[in-house]
C-alpha cells in the first residue's frame, strides 16, 4: 500500500515536471497548472502507448520522464490544435 502511494506521487511529481520541460520545448505559455496537467496526462497516455507496444518500463525511471516529455509534447500540440493558437 506504501509503495503505491509513493508510485502516485512520484508520477505527479515526474508529470509536472514533464509539463513543464514540455512547455519550454515547445514554448508554450498556457500556464504552469494548465502544463502541469497536460504533462500528467501525456505521462499516462505515453505509459498506455508504450505499453501497447511492448515497450512499458524500458528505461526505468529516465525512460518515464522522457515519454512523459514526449506525450506532454503531443498534448500541448493538440491543446494548440483545438484552441487554434
């Protein structure tokens, strides 16, 4: 039980930061919850994709982040999309 609460924070904590290095990336300037967000939910959405590819934990924790940078990326390109910014 422990350990999968600290997974969570973790996976926030990875997530914002993932939000955040994905809006210096692509500099975007919606805000840093609105980044923090997008990175989460990239994180999760990279974590799907990958694992339907077989690639689920490769990389450890340095691999998590950068999928995570990656999907936040993709997220922040759609949010543009969808708000035609």
């Amino acid at each position: 039980m422990e350990s999968m609460i600290i997974d969570i924070i973790l996976g926030l904590v990875f997530g914002g930061l993932a939000g955040f290095c994905a809006s210096k990336l692509m500099k975007d300037s919606n805000g840093i919850i609105v980044n923090i967000i997008l990175g989460i939910v990239g994180g999760f959405v990279a974590g799907l994709i990958l694992g339907l590819v077989g690639l689920n934990g490769a990389g450890g924790a340095i691999g998590s982040f950068i999928a995570s940078v990656l999907g936040a990326c993709g997220l922040i390109y759609v949010w543009r999309k969808v708000l035609k910014k």
